[in-house]
C-alpha cells in the first residue's frame, strides 16, 4: 500500500522522488522502490527527523517499529496506513511531537481508484489536513470521517475489495458450471462486474431500485435472487462487516 500512495503522488507530481526516503525489512520490496528513483535506508532511526513519516505496516508491527523510532525528537506529521493502531497509541509511544493522521485507503490504489478514509488528531494544523487529503487523492477520492468510526470504514472500504473478488470467484464459479470455459468465464464476470460498478457510480439511484429495473417478475434474475435470499447471502455480507469491525476494535485493544 505504501508503493501504490507513493506511486500515486509521484505520477501526480506531488512528490519528487529525491524528497522520499524509504524503509523496509524487506531487500526485494527495497529494490522495487529504488527502480522509482528513491533512496532507501537500513535503518529506521534515519527517519526520526523527517518532517513527514508514512507509516504503512501490518499493524503486528507498529510495536516493533515504534520502538526502533522513539519519541520523535521534532514536530512530525506521521500519517498512518494500519487498521487498529489508534492516534493515543501512537502518541503514546511517539511522543507528543507527532500530529497525526490516520488513513484507511484500499487496494485498487494500486490503479489510482482507492476509497480514502481520513480521521486527524486535534494537533494537527489546516496545512496539515489540506496537504494529506492532496496526498491521498493522487490514488482516488478522499472522505473524512471521526476517528471512532476508522474501524467501520476499515471494514467497509479497507477490506471491502476483498467482498467483492469474493463474488467475482465464485460467479466464475457459476459460469463454469453452467458450461463457460475458463476464459469466456473470467471475461464475462470481470466485465459485468466492472459495468455494474460503473453504472452505480455514475447514477445516483439507490442500489436496490437498480437491483429491482434489472428484476423481471418470476424471471431469470428473480430466480436467482431466490437462492441468494434464501441463503441469506445478504444478512451475512452485513454480519461480515460488522465482523470485520469488531475485529478492527479488537487490534485497537491491542
């Protein structure tokens, strides 16, 4: 997530790629990094006096890291990318230098069409605020919303691509089954999962009167709704949110 955000600001111009300098245990994703023009370091402890930190790990790790970077010597804005992590754990273990921002993007990011969840902590200034909304709207739209409500918007932006190549799968699944190769399968499915996506964005009817103008009475997607509703394939998308949620709130709780 931390490539495709740089990414997004350098094809933006937002950045320059001497004005970035990047961490990660790992070598391979280091070299990926350095063929985009960037330096990168070895050692956390070089970053402490940047006047801006990106921090986009697996929420595992904060600790870990937090612990090689201290309490930040200067006033930092550190933006955060991690599910669960709370602005008063990272100023806990920051310090109060840090203004902090946390933000919930998504994958597809990675082609400049995330879902951007923002929440700022009260010490950070209007420069603050306006230059992460600019940031992260290189890679897609940006909304902000309260803190409290970062581990909802985790589960319904954060993990919310996962759902849907979750139906994808198994719709390829169907058209198998139903006799479509394998690639007549893949295109039909990823097309009619576009053109659907699309067609909600650009209309601003609710998705329930788009579901019922494709619904003919005692039809072929009647029918097949039938099976949805009576598996109750729509209640466990809504659970599975709420799940996604409540486990967000349980990282939080470390």
């Amino acid at each position: 997530m931390g490539g495709a955000i740089v990414r997004g600001m350098l094809a933006a111009g937002r950045l320059e790629p001497d004005e970035v300098v990047a961490f990660d245990p790992d070598e391979h994703r280091c070299a990926e990094v350095r063929r985009l023009g960037l330096r990168t370091t070895d050692s956390v402890a070089a970053l402490v006096d940047a006047p801006t930190l990106l921090i986009a790990v697996k929420p595992q790790r904060y600790d870990g890291l937090a612990s090689q970077l201290g309490p930040l010597p200067r006033t930092t804005l550190v933006i955060s990318v991690m599910a669960g992590i709370t602005m008063k754990t990272m100023t806990g273990t920051l310090g109060s230098h840090a203004r902090i921002a946390r933000v919930m993007p998504n994958t597809p990011a990675m082609v400049g069409a995330a879902m951007s969840t923002v929440a700022f902590d009260a010490s950070c200034t209007p420069d603050d605020r306006e230059a992460v909304v600019a940031m992260f709207e290189t890679i897609g739209i940006v909304h902000r919303i309260d803190e409290s409500l970062m581990d909802a918007a985790t589960a319904v932006c954060g993990s919310g691509p996962a759902y849907v190549f979750h139906l994808a799968e198994h719709m390829m699944r169907g058209a198998r089954d139903a006799g479509f190769d394998d690639a007549s399968a893949d295109l039909l499915v990823r097309q009619t999962i576009l053109g659907a996506a699309e067609l909600l964005r650009r209309t601003s009817d609710d998705p329930a009167a788009l579901r019922r103008a494709v619904t003919s009475p005692a039809g072929t997607t009647a029918a097949a709704l039938a099976v949805l509703d009576a598996s109750g394939a729509g209640d466990a998308m809504a659970r599975a949110i709420i799940a996604a949620r409540d486990r967000g709130r349980e990282l939080s709780a470390g």
